[in-house]
C-alpha cells in the first residue's frame, strides 16, 4: 500500500463567523508520478469528502498537487503537475468487469458531489483524470504554465470522470469535442479564454491568490454558500424555467433563516455580519 498519497491541512481562518471556520487543503501526493491519480488517491479522496461533509467548521477546500522533488545530480527535476491523469499502470490488462466498480464509486463525483465550496489550484500539467478533478471543483486557478487535456484518446478510451459532461457544459459543444478528439493539450492562456479556468496567475502568487479567494468564501454564511452552490448547480441540470423556479423557492426560504436577517442588519449598520450558519 502506498502511504501518504494525499495530504490534509486544514488551516483555521480568523474572523468567521461562527468562529472557528476553516479551510482544508488536500495535497496529491505522488510527486515522483507527477501526482497521477491512482487507487489509493482516490479513497484518500473520497475519505476526506466524508469528513469533509460532516465537520460544520470546514467551510472550502482547496486541492493542490505537490511540487516535484529535488533531482539526484545529473538528473533533470520532474515538471510541476496538478495531476497528470491516471496511473496508467493500473489500466493493463483489465476488462470492463474489472474497472466498473471503480469507476462507479469514484474520487471525481465525491468531490463533485461535495455541498461546500471546492478550488482547484492547478500549477503544471492537469491531465485526463487531472483535468476531471480540476473539473470536478467549482472554481479553477491556474499558474501560467498550467497545461490541461484529455488525451485518453491516445489510449483507446474516452474520459471516464465526467470529462465529456463537465466540460461540454462548461466550454461548449465545439471545444469539448476537439479537447476530447485531438487529445491534445491548452496552455492556460487558451484555458482562460474557453472558460476552463476563472483566473490564470504567476507561479509565486497561486497559493496566495487561491487562498485569498478560499478565505473571502470561508467568511460568508456557511449555510447560504451551501445553497448558493446548490441553486447554481440546478443550472447544469434543470432546464432554464424550472431553474428560476427552484432559484425562487431557495431565495424565499433564505427568509427563514438568521443569517438573512443577520446580513440584512449588518448592511444597514455599516458593520461585519457576525453569521450563525442558521
């Protein structure tokens, strides 16, 4: 067994309230594998999104991969990777009986199906399941050296972690079928442009930037970022009117609860909103 492929920070933020919110950040942990996502990664995953779910103080999460290893002498240093896709080695030889079963209780759909507010920060290759991952969060930053593909292609098969759904329905039709046909890969640049990603970033500032980001939504209602997150997801899957409709019903139902009020009073007094997540 393969110890410590992912690693968990969970960094307490001041000033949320309630007090005591904190954002956890999940380091894939395969560096001499440019973080290949493997079977251990992926329980790892899914363990964390169990704990993740039921700890009320952990309010985003943040997932990394581990920069690459000084190199022995005379050897050249690994590039960096978010996750450079599957461990491929896991692929040989297996049939579909194989592989169903864990591909239907997968790393990708818990992290999606996570209620919280998830960032991917992407620095060097994110690749196939790298890419699905990436995809997998709500929001995307990347490095400028950020690359990112699908190229199961290359290997006979088609992406197997919502590649296919998640980016047709964030890209568009057209760009999902080249990313997914050519298998080729998008420097961040061309990422940005797509809207694969939110924001492109230097090297040195991705961390502070992606925690910048993680700590403003660590600081808001815990309980209304939950179901903002929910009522934008209806987007993906309701059509346009019956969309509106459950926006409308969440909306009224945020009546009902403290922080609205909490919020509305804080505004009107020129103060920071103290939430109680109720």
């Amino acid at each position: 067994m393969e110890e410590g492929v992912l690693i968990v920070k969970d960094i307490q933020i001041d000033g949320t309230h309630p007090p005591g919110g904190v954002i956890s950040v999940w380091t894939l942990n395969r560096p001499d594998k440019l973080n290949a996502l493997n079977d251990m990664s992926h329980q790892s995953i899914k363990n964390e999104c169990i704990r993740v779910e039921s700890d009320d103080n952990i309010r985003c999460v943040v997932i990394k991969g581990a920069s690459p290893p000084e190199p022995p002498e005379g050897k050249r240093k690994k590039p960096a990777a978010f996750a450079a896709g599957a461990d491929i080695s896991e692929f040989a030889g297996k049939n579909s009986d194989d592989v169903r079963p864990f591909f239907e209780d997968n790393a990708w759909e818990a992290v999606w199906n996570l209620s919280k507010p998830t960032i991917a920060m992407v620095d060097g290759f994110a690749l196939g399941g790298g890419t699905e991952l990436a995809l997998s969060c709500d929001i995307r930053i990347a490095s400028e050296r950020a690359m990112f593909g699908q190229p199961e292609i290359n290997l006979g098969l088609i992406p197997g972690g919502g590649g296919t759904q998640r980016l047709c329905r964030l890209v568009g039709y057209g760009k999902a079928m080249e990313i997914v046909l050519t298998g080729d890969m998008i420097n961040a640049r061309d990422a940005l442009e797509i809207g694969l990603v939110n924001k492109v970033v230097a090297i040195e500032e991705l961390d502070e930037v992606s925690m910048s980001m993680a700590e403003t939504i660590a600081r808001k209602s815990p309980h209304t970022a939950k179901v903002a997150k929910r009522a934008v997801r209806t987007a993906l899957e309701l059509p346009f009117s019956e969309g509106v409709l459950t926006e409308r019903s969440e909306f009224v139902a945020l009546f009902d609860t403290e922080d609205k009020e909490i919020g509305v009073q804080a505004f009107l007094g020129r103060k920071d909103a103290e939430w109680t997540g109720r």
